[in-house]
C-alpha cells in the first residue's frame, strides 16, 4: 500500500503543455523558415532567415531545458526574449500585433513561478 502514495508530478502541467506546444511550434516553423528563405529575405533583409532560423534553435533547446525542468532556461528563455524584441523592434521588423508577445511572456511567467521546483 505504501506504494500507491500520491506524489506531486516533477514536471507541473502547464510547463508540459507550454513544452509541447512551443515544441511542435518550433519543429514546424524551422522548416518553413528554410522554405520561405529566399522571400524572408526579400522582405526583411539577408540577415533575417538565418536569425529566424537559429531563433527558433534557441526556442527548441529553451524548451528541452522547461521540460528537464532546468533553470538555465527560464534564464536564457527571459534573455533571448528581451533581446529578440530589441532586434526586431531596432530593425523594424517587429510585429505590429502584440498578441505575439503574450505567449512568449506566459512561458517566461510560469518559468518563474516555478523556478524553485526547478534543478
């Protein structure tokens, strides 16, 4: 019977939802990143595909460290957050929709509110 002892889960539910659906969003995106290339370029500069693409790199190791539950990447989440924002508004490639931003903040807020959980 002592076996049966409920016990809190390591990894809290909404950080897995949050993994999987950034996951499954960077693991589509890198992809179209490369496909649409040459029309990234075009309208937004040379510089901007390789940026999208190593972004999204980021955004995929960010999301390995939530779901290992490693505090290294709330930190590096929050930093490339605040710097990709910096970029992109600098360069003007930012959005005009700040709905964007909200997800992004979610992740950063609940990588906090449970960053002691975290190793």
């Amino acid at each position: 019977m002592s076996e049966l002892i409920w016990r809190a889960p390591k990894r809290p539910l909404i950080i897995t939802i949050l993994c999987i659906v950034v996951g499954f969003g960077g693991l589509v995106a890198l992809p179209l990143i490369i496909y649409a290339y040459r029309e990234l370029g075009h309208e937004f500069g040379a510089w901007y595909p390789p940026y999208a693409f190593l972004s999204g790199i980021i955004g995929l190791v960010c999301c390995y460290g939530y779901w290992q539950m490693r505090r290294w990447a709330v930190f590096l989440y929050t930093a490339f957050f605040v710097i990709n924002l910096g970029i992109l508004l600098a360069t003007g490639t930012a959005k005009a929709n700040p709905v964007g931003e909200i997800y992004p903040l979610i992740m950063i807020l609940c990588g906090f509110i449970y960053l002691r959980r975290m190793q």
